[in-house]
C-alpha cells in the first residue's frame, strides 16, 4: 500500500503549496503546458485545444483564472500575432520540480521477485515472415485466372 501513502502525500503536497489548482483540467492544463515547455517548444493555444483535455470553453475558461492568477503567460509570436503561445511561471515550474523529486522519494521502484524474468523463445525471422505485397496480389489474381501457361 506504499503507492497510496505516496499519493496522498503528493495530493497533499499539491493542496498546500499549489491551491490554484482546482480541478483535474485546472491540472492536465498545466501538465500539458510545463510538457512542451520543457521540450523547448511552449504549446499553442490551438494544440492546447486539441489535447482532449475538456471543452474549449472549458479549457478557456480554466486558462483564464490561470492566467489572472499569474500562473500562466501567453505570448504572441514574432512571426504571426496570431499565434498565441502559452508558458508557466518560473516559480510555479519550481513547485512541479519540488513535487516531482517528492514523488521520485515516496515512489519506490517494486522489489524484485526471487522469480527469474521469462524470456520469450526466440522464433525463426524466415518461418514468420509475411510474403511481400506484390506476392499475395499475384497469388490472389492467379487463383481468378486459372493455372499459368
């Protein structure tokens, strides 16, 4: 039961250092914005949208309160003004970096079993392969036409 101690312990670490988040989408808003700006790309609105997260009013209405709050920026692109890209603040991305490392102690890799791992049986390539595409459309077309000459 170590998983649920550590999931109370993040879901009240959450309470306590991050009450702007409301809402499971107050979350995956956030989750999906801190993603693609730690991949260097900070998400458009557009994509944001498109993530499945909820609704757009839903989304936008979320967004809007976090943006009031100061927890998310947006910013026009240089290119096209109306491309809209949105990023955390800095001191909240230190909030999910201090979530993060308490979710990495209380989380303890599963302890090995005294089982040894089963290894799959190695299959012949050549018994298992598929016949190529033209060969299956020669086989089908020849079973039409009869025997070749």
């Amino acid at each position: 039961m170590k998983i649920f101690h550590a999931l109370k312990a993040l879901t009240d670490y959450r309470k306590r250092h991050m009450p702007f988040v409301k809402t499971l989408e107050d979350l995956d808003i956030l989750r999906e914005i801190g993603l693609h700006q730690e991949a260097g790309n900070p998400i458009t609105l557009k994509v944001l949208y498109l993530q499945g997260i909820s609704s757009v009013a839903t989304v936008q209405r979320r967004l809007s309160r976090l943006k009031r709050l100061g927890v998310v920026h947006e910013s026009r692109a240089i290119h096209d003004k109306r491309l809209v890209k949105l990023t955390l603040d800095s001191t909240f991305s230190r909030e999910f970096s201090r979530m993060y490392a308490l979710m990495r102690l209380r989380m303890e890799p599963p302890g090995r079993t005294s089982e040894t791992p089963q290894t799959s049986p190695a299959r012949p390539s050549a018994a298992r392969s598929k016949p190529s595409r033209g060969a299956s459309r020669r086989k089908r077309c020849a079973s039409k036409r009869g025997p070749r000459p």
